[in-house]
C-alpha cells in the first residue's frame, strides 16, 4: 500500500498542533494506509517548535521541520515535501479548518478516478462573509476566467498529489495560492470533491484584505506561465510590436500636425500618456523577468528558498 505524507505548514498554532496531530491520526488509524506527519515550523514566534517536539515523543510517524526563520507558506510547503517519503503528498493548513476526516475519501477518489490531483471544496465555509467569503470568490472567478482552470474553490488547502506532481509544483514566493494552475502546468488532471470546514478554534487567522493585491500580482505571473513560459518572444514581441506601432501613429499624426504649421511640443497630456505607458509596461516586465530569473537561479544551482535549521524525525 502506498505511503502517504502529511505536510503541514505551521506558524504561531501552538494550541492547535495536537488537536491536529490526534485528527490526523484518527482519520488514517482505521485505513490501510501507513503514514507520516510533516509539520514545518515557519519561523513561528509562540512555542510552536516547542510543541512539536514534544509530541515527537508521542508519535512515531511525526516529522518535524524548523525553518531558521519566517519565508511564507510557499516555501515552508517546499520544505515539507522534499522531507515527504510517500508516494502521495496531503497539503494542508494547520488551523484546523481543513478536516482531516476528508481525506480517505480524496486517496479514493485518486485512485478511482485515475488523476493526479484531488483538490477540495468547502462547500459550507466558516469564515466571516465580508473580509474572506466575498473577496474568494472574486479571487475565485478571475483565477477561473483568466487561466482556464475551471476549479471552484481554489483557496482550499486540503489537496491531495501524486509526489511526481507535488515535488515539481516550483513553489516559491507567494505561489501557494496557484497550486492548482501550477499542478495544470505539469499535464496533472485534477478532480474536485466537497471537504468539511471548520471555524478557527485557536490562534488568529493569517489572512487579511491586504493580500488581495499581492494575489493580483502573483495571478499576472501565473498567467505568463500559462501563456508564454516556453515562448517568452510571443509576449514580448506581440507588445513591443503594438507599443512600437502605437507610437509610429503618434509620430504620424505629431508630423502632420506640425507640416500643418501646429506647436506640438511640449503637450502635458501627451508627455502624460507617454510617461505612464512606458513606465507601466517597464515595471511589469521588469517583475516578471525577476521572477523568471529568481526561478533559473534556484532550479539551475539546485538551490532551496529556505534553510531548515533542524529536523526531528523517529524511526519506527
């Protein structure tokens, strides 16, 4: 029977750690499946590693991951699953949200539905409407039109991989919140099946409004990814040849306007659209040829976003 690894990002959910590890353990016991528990300490300033510890004592298929400081949730899920030792990878938060419960039914909807992917729905959401419902599904209906990924949840984090997927999603920065497109990327097919999720019982919630600008930042990147990754010429040719043809029009009519005995210099609304175009489209292109360059760098040296300071891991 294959192997399946939990991985657990955790930060600042000290109360939350055994409840969870007792949930995992009480889906999985009655299953066929052997399993491990991967919980990755992102920099947590509570007693959270202090608490994985301890219960590494208590549980042998316990992993414990402490990253030397706080690199965000992409980057503490690379950490876990290059520690992963089985042959399918669960993701999830560890705020008690996600249930662990759900997750035979999504190992068997793998299997049954031959696919790469099962990801969750929460179908009856526990957050509050206006500062996480409302923004989701905008965040939701955008993701879908602008990638084609026709998921209808993707801020659940109950997913379930193949590791070959999993171990080649290249999670770095904020990319987390496009595991889906990222698994698309790789020819993974995907299924969605419907979670429980539950209200927050300990600790506070890591998410906010404020991340809806950095999700439109990362979605520009994602949809580069999508498009053109193989191609970068057919997006930058294609706008270099629409920016240069605007401004030969520009020329165009400046030289009949001027051969017409006009003053055509120094226009303020010309200088205006002049300058915010150019400035747009330099600072657009300069972030996406970062980040192009950020992942060259780290899969070309086979360099990780993180480093682990110390890993707990029990032998049977």
């Amino acid at each position: 029977m294959e192997k399946v690894s939990f991985v657990v990002p955790i930060f600042n959910e000290k109360e939350n750690i055994e409840p969870l590890c007792r949930a995992i353990h009480a889906a999985m016991e009655p299953t066929e499946y052997p399993f491990e528990m991967i919980l990755v300490n992102d920099g947590s300033s509570d007693s959270s590693w202090t608490e994985i510890s301890r219960l590494s004592g208590d549980y042998i298929n316990l992993v414990g991951v402490d990253l030397s400081t706080n690199y965000g949730q992409s980057s503490a899920l690379s950490a876990g699953i290059d520690q992963a030792r089985g042959e399918l990878i669960v993701l999830m938060d560890g705020d008690l949200q996600n249930d662990p419960a759900d997750v035979p039914m999504m190992l068997d909807t793998l299997k049954e539905k031959d696919c790469d992917v099962v990801s969750g729905e929460r179908t009856h959401r526990k957050d509050a409407a206006l500062s996480r419902k409302v923004p989701s599904r905008i965040a939701n209906f955008f993701i879908r039109l602008i990638t084609g990924v026709r998921l209808r949840d993707y801020g659940c984090a109950l997913r379930v991989f193949k590791s070959d997927i999993a171990r080649n999603l290249g999670l770095y920065g904020e990319l987390h919140r496009f595991i889906p497109v990222l698994a698309v990327l790789q020819g993974a097919r995907m299924e969605q099946v419907p979670v429980r999720h539950h209200q927050r019982k300990f600790g506070k919630s890591k998410y906010g409004m404020g991340r809806t600008f950095r999700v439109i930042s990362d979605l520009l990147l994602i949809v580069f990814f999508l498009r053109y990754q193989n191609r970068p010429i057919h997006f930058f040719g294609t706008l270099g040849l629409v920016i240069f043809g605007s401004g030969a029009v520009i020329d165009l009519y400046l030289l009949v306007l001027k051969l017409l005995g006009n003053e055509i210099w120094g226009k303020p609304l010309l200088l205006l659209g002049i300058m915010l175009t150019l400035g747009g489209i330099q600072i657009i292109t300069i972030g996406i040829l970062s980040e192009i360059l950020m992942r060259t760098y780290y899969e070309s040296q086979q360099k990780k976003p993180y480093r682990v300071k110390r890993t707990i891991i029990r032998e049977k």
